[in-house]
C-alpha cells in the first residue's frame, strides 16, 4: 500500500509531481505510524532501532493533504469543497449561474412570446440566445444577431453579455486561486522532503530485511 513512495518523494523533490503524486504520498503517510509503532516493539535489533528513528511520524502534514486534495472524482478539481471559503464561494457562483441562465430564458420567452427561444453554449461562442426561422417575426430589436445557421438564428442581449462576463471571471478567479492554494500545499510538502527522504529510505532497508 505504501508503493515505491521514494520514487514520488523524488519527483516531488524535484518539482516534477502531478496531483496523483500527492493523493499517493498522502495515502501512504498514513501508514508510517503503524509501521514504526510495530518495530518499536524490537529496540533490540540496532537495525530497527535506527529505522525507527528515522521514520517520523507526518500527522500534520497528511492532515493537510486530506484536508485539501480533492476526493471527488467526478469533478475536475484539485482543492475539495470546505477547505478554502474564498474558493467556495466562487464556485457556488459558477453553479448559481445555471440556475440564473434558466431564469433568463424563462424571461426572455415570456417576454417575446417564442416558447421555442433556447439559451446555449459552445466553447467557440459561448452563450447565445438561439430563435428557429419561423419565429424571426418575433425577435426584439435589441437583440444582437450573431450568426446565422440552417433554419436558425443566434443572438446576444446585455442581459446575457453580462451573465457571461461574470462566469467566465468567476471561473478565471477559481482557477487562479485553486492553483495558488495548491501551490501553497506544495511549498509545505516541500519543507519536509528531506525528512520524508530519510524515512522512505528507511522503510527501503526494513522491506529489504524483511526479504
């Protein structure tokens, strides 16, 4: 379960490590008092007494990573959820934003009398109202066309622009602090990585005895 730790602490020594080097490093560090609580049993043996010693013990350090490196799979986060208020609230923002792009398509159909009238998203253009052909009659003049397809039409109205600009800065802002607190986490695992050496060389030399 603990792996070939020395090969992540090395990469994480050199500033080469992914978010999987980290949720490894932080699964395996739970399994360092354990060992070291099982060969503190045999002070006897010179070779365990001197692992024991440099085995520590990360408590700390692993209740940071767990704290903060996401779990949850499903989304594409580094930081979980609770860890960071600022990066909460943002994300809460980009999620209300869903809601708040129905809102405004309820608006605007009530307001045209298009049922049909959709708001949607692509990564080229990101959001735009979409009228079929057979409700042109209908478009408000202040709304903005900005392309024309087969058998349908694509606007833009304030309303929306603005919706728009505010979730594509919240979600600017979450990516930015996302990354500075994860490179916050790395810079504290990096103030323990020569002790974090030591003890995966000596968990090296106590699975070499144990073979």
């Amino acid at each position: 379960e603990i792996g070939d730790c020395e090969r992540v602490i090395g990469r994480i020594a050199l500033h080469r490590a992914t978010a999987q080097d980290y949720h490894f490093l932080m699964n395996a560090l739970a399994h360092f008092p354990k060992i070291k609580a099982v060969i503190a049993q045999h002070q006897s043996v010179d070779l365990l007494a001197v692992i024991a010693n440099y085995l520590e013990d990360f408590s700390s350090l692993r209740a940071l990573l767990n704290n903060a490196l996401n779990d949850d799979f499903a989304k594409d986060w580094l930081i979980k959820k609770g860890f960071n208020e600022s990066l909460d609230r943002m994300r809460s923002l980009i999620e209300d934003a869903t809601t708040q792009i129905m809102a405004l398509e309820a608006q605007e159909q009530q307001k045209t009398g298009i049922n049909s009238l959709k708001i949607r998203y692509n990564q080229v253009h990101g959001y735009y109202i979409e009228i079929t052909k057979a409700n042109l009659d209908s478009v408000p003049e202040y709304y903005k066309r900005q392309q024309t397809l087969v058998g349908k039409e694509r606007y833009m109205i304030p309303e929306l622009q603005q919706l728009q600009h505010e979730i594509t800065s919240a979600k600017n802002q979450v990516h930015v602090l996302e990354k500075e607190l994860f490179d916050s986490i790395k810079s504290t695992v990096h103030t323990s990585i020569n002790a974090l050496r030591k003890s995966v060389y000596a968990l090296a030399h106590l699975d070499a005895l144990l073979g």
